[in-house]
C-alpha cells in the first residue's frame, strides 16, 4: 500500500519512521515532510491545507491510505473533502471527520460534550464580547488562578493563567474586544483552576472499539523547573511512573470509555486517535483539553514503544476491525529531550546548519530541512532525540549522550526532563 502522512513536524518523522518499518508499505511519502521524513519517504512539497494539491498527490502517486499529522486540516475538514469526492471516497483517512474534530476546534463544544456525557473535567463558563460584563463578574467570584482560553485553535498560545483579578479582567478584554489571538478568541472559556500533575492519554478508535497506547507525559515550559514561557514541548517521558494500573483502569472507565460512547451516541464518526489531556487532581483524573490527532513530542516516545506494526492497526482503523487486533508494547521507557532555537518560543533564527546527525540513532526531525547538500535548521523546535533505558533516568541519560553530539548555533534543551518524577 502506498501511504501519505500529511505534517511537517517530529510527530510527522515518527509516524513515516514507525510506518516506514511495516511489510505492507510499498510507497512512502510525506507532505510537507522536512529533512528527517526525506530519509524514510519521499516528500511533496504542499501545505497541509492545500485540498486540492493533496488530491492530486493522492491520484497520481497511487495512494491508499492519508495519515493526518496536524490538527488544522483536520478542523478544517479534510476527512470530509475525501469522503465527498468520487476519486477520494475510497482512500483512507486517519483523522476525524470535521464534526468530531471541534472536540479540538472549540473548547466550549468540547466542554460541552464532557459535561453531556459526564466526562469528569474543570468546571468553567463560556463568553464572547456581547457579555464581556458578565465574564467580568464570573472571574469576581472565581477563586483564583483564572484560566481563561481562546475557544478555538491558537497555535497551542491560546492558555492564560493568571493570579490578580484585575489583570484577568483586562486579558479577557484583550482576547474578546481586541482579537488577541484573532478569531480564535472570538470566544472566551473561563476555567477552574485544577492542581495537580499532567499526563497524555492516546486512543486509536475505529468508532466502536479502541486501543489506548502507551500514556506518556510532556514538558511544555522552555525553563528548567518549569519555569518560564509555555513551548509546543521540550520533551517526554513513557510511561508515565505514577500510573498505577488502578489509575489506568480510572481512566479507561471514566474518561476513555465515555468519550468514544459519546462520538457514537452523538453521530460523530471518528477513524484516527483522540489525544486526551489529563490531570491528575489526588486520585481523579481530570480532562483538561480534547485533541483529535497525536500530540508532539509524545508520539516520539509513544511510537517507538509500539511493537505492533502501524500500519497494520491503521488498515483495522479503516475496515473498522479494530477490536481484532492486539497493541504490543516495548517494557523499556523511552524519553525523548527536544533541541530547539536560541530565543524559541519567542523571536528565533532559521537557516542555521546542523551537525552530528550522522553520529546519532533516533532522533527525529521536528523543524529542518535539506539546503543543498546541508540540513539546516527551519524552526522553533529543531531536534528530537529519542532513547530507550530500564527506567526514565536511563533513557533521558542516554538522550543527553545524543544530544552531546549534535550542534548548531544557538541550540538549547532543558537538561531537567523527568525532574519532578
């Protein structure tokens, strides 16, 4: 089978690198892709929302199954582009069709599935700039932190946690009545605070049955001892050491189950993976957010560990044979330490060269590309490197070791990931 993975980032090179291992993969190709997916499948230069250059790709190089990395083609209703096109229909998409991607899309339609179907999460309040007045008075009798969040997709920056009352009363006007974060903020969800510790949970779901893979936990500040500005993840840990098989049991009964019941029951059929943010307030898990895709960088930890072919679960997702197959995993933690440029998550520079890559095993590639001969640096996050040990100290000792070996200006990465563990 010849297979597409839409993404340019290190969730997308994890996916073509795991893919890219499966006897049933004729043809592998990635779009955008960058220079780490250039090594395992042949990469098409389009933007993830370019419908039209996809299908074409799609037509001409024969392709049978599309694996969706990003979240924006999804909401934007990619699924349902294929599944409305006579020369699409019959090609498989691993992504939700765009009803169930505004689970992801809007965080007051996700809040208001949870509390439909009894999903046990943060109690909040949904506003726009028609009652910005009112959202004034709720954060009044809302006990500080106030969390309050863009309703829809703001690029993972659309999270403000804030301890003065009147700073919140201004950052809900900022986001409602100057767009602070565009459109996205044409809604405002106000949130309890939750304390407590976070964690990942991936689902692969055929629409009935699912399969949860391993659980894993990431860092998203750039500063040691989580301090400082959020990022998209500075590195990951599976499987996560305080998730007992009690706890995992928790999960599955209170969150996971209900979830996939609730997409069936509201007539929301979802092919692909639900990302479910969790906390872990004492002994509850808590949902925090919705995600309709595989988040990053925990898929660098999460695939390795899978012993199952990929591909092979994908082609169950799409004959919705799902609840045939068994999830093999690897026992070894894996723990990943993301390599990003100097000045990320704010003002950074591109184009910088890269070396060492030749030295290493497992690191994928999350913001690079070829410039000639050379790989050079093309984002924020750049490098993603990924070690297996006995215990999470082990496997984040040895990714150090890899990250010791590779350089270029400016690289930086926490030197504390699994801290707090």
């Amino acid at each position: 089978m010849n297979v597409l993975v839409i993404g340019g980032g290190g969730r997308e090179h994890t996916l073509c690198w795991k893919l890219n291992q499966s006897k049933q993969c004729k043809n592998l190709f990635a779009a955008p892709g960058n220079a780490g997916t250039a090594t395992c499948a042949t990469n098409l230069p389009l933007s993830v929302t370019d419908f039209e250059g996809i299908k074409k790709a799609v037509i001409q190089h024969h392709i049978g199954l599309v694996v969706v990395g990003p979240e924006e083609p999804l909401v934007k209703g990619i699924h349902d582009y294929f599944l409305n096109d006579k020369l699409l229909e019959k090609v498989g998409v691993i992504g939700p069709e765009k009803a169930a991607a505004t689970l992801e899309g809007s965080k007051a339609f996700a809040k208001e599935f949870m509390i439909r179907h009894q999903i046990p999460t943060a109690a909040y309040a949904e506003f726009t700039a028609a009652n910005v007045l009112e959202g004034e008075a709720y954060l009044e009798k809302t006990v500080p932190p106030f969390v309050l969040k863009a309703d829809g997709l703001a690029a993972g920056k659309g999270v403000v946690i804030l301890d003065d009352l009147n700073e919140a009363k201004k950052e809900l006007r900022r986001m409602l009545l100057e767009k602070k974060f565009g459109n996205a903020s044409s809604k405002v969800v106000i949130e309890e605070f939750l304390s407590g510790i976070e964690l990942s949970c991936f689902v692969l779901t055929d629409g009935a049955s699912y399969l949860t893979l391993p659980m894993a936990k990431d860092y998203k500040r750039i500063g040691e001892g989580d301090t400082g500005l959020n990022t998209g993840g500075m590195g990951a840990i599976s499987p996560v050491p305080f998730v007992t098989e009690a706890f995992k049991e928790k999960i599955d009964q209170e969150i996971v189950k209900p979830t996939i019941a609730g997409l069936k029951k509201d007539g929301m059929p979802f092919k692909g993976f639900v990302f479910i943010g969790l906390i872990k307030v004492g002994d509850t898990p808590k949902v925090i957010e919705y995600n309709v895709r595989l988040g990053d960088p925990e898929t660098e930890v999460v695939l390795p560990r899978l012993k199952t072919d990929l591909l092979e679960l994908f082609i169950a997702v799409q004959k919705g044979r799902l609840g045939e197959v068994k999830l093999e995993v690897e026992n070894q933690v894996a723990a990943t330490v993301m390599a990003v440029s100097g000045g990320y998550p704010e003002a950074y520079e591109k184009g910088k060269p890269i070396t060492g890559l030749d030295e290493t095993e497992m690191v994928f590639h999350a913001g690079t590309k070829m410039e000639g001969e050379k790989i050079v640096t093309n984002g924020g996050r750049v490098l993603a490197a990924t070690s297996f040990g006995e215990d999470f100290n082990q496997a984040v000792s040895k990714s150090y070791k890899t990250l010791e070996k590779l350089s270029f200006e400016g690289m930086y990465y926490r030197k504390d990931i699994g801290f707090d563990l």
